[in-house]
C-alpha cells in the first residue's frame, strides 16, 4: 500500500506551476531574466565578457532573492518593509505619556473627555462656581 506525507501545518503547502516554482518565483525570475539578459548582450562588446556576465549577475540577483528568499512564512519585501518601520519610519524611543482625568479641566480638553461630561444631567447649563 503507498503511503503519502501530508505535511501537519497546510498553510506552508505552495501551488507549483512548472518547473517546480510558483508564479511568484517565476514572475520574479523572468523580470531578472529581463532585465540581466539584454545588459550582457548589449555591454560584452564594450565591458568584455566576464566583466559583462559579473555585472549581469550583480544585476539580476536582487530579483532572485525576491523570487526565493522566506523566512517565517514573510517574502523580502515583508522583512525589507519591516527593519524600515522600525529603524526610519517608527521613533527609536516612544515616551509614556498619560493625561490625568482629575488634573484636567473637562470643558477644555479634547472631545473625548468633553463627551463623558455630557453623559447625564442638563445639556447646554453651566455650574457655577
């Protein structure tokens, strides 16, 4: 009786397409195929031709590594796009900062507070001091 593995967690199971890739990987393959290809036949003559293939490697490899770079279930873009968040977008230091409600003046701050005032009671009257 043949016997088949089925792998416990599905969501690392991929569509295979052809050649065993998916179409991320094929898509990201022939964009570098697209762009490395002509820079090699267009730049032998002038650069030579292990210089051209050198520069035509250095060119298509970011391709490739969006095509098969993974780690913990996230693509490139997802790691690149994160480290970005934290070291230039998000501030390196977030300060802690609270608003004590007895300390405020509830007819001058912001609209929440405003609004828990209006809760009960008259709308419109004023007390007075």
């Amino acid at each position: 009786m043949a016997y088949v593995s089925v792998p416990k967690d599905l969501t690392k199971v991929k569509n295979k397409v052809a050649f065993n890739l998916t179409k991320r990987q094929i898509i990201c393959i022939g964009i570098g195929a697209a762009i490395g290809i002509p820079f090699y036949f267009l730049t032998r003559g002038i650069l030579g031709m292990s210089n051209a293939a050198t520069v035509m490697v250095i060119l298509m490899l970011p391709a490739f590594m969006f095509a098969m770079y993974e780690k913990d279930g996230m693509h490139l873009e997802d790691v690149i796009l994160h480290i970005l968040n934290v070291k230039v977008f998000r501030p390196p230091v977030r300060t802690y900062e609270t608003e004590n409600y007895y300390e405020s003046n509830p007819e001058t701050t912001g609209s929440k507070n405003a609004s828990r005032e209006k809760k009960g009671g008259k709308t419109g009257v004023k007390k007075k001091k």
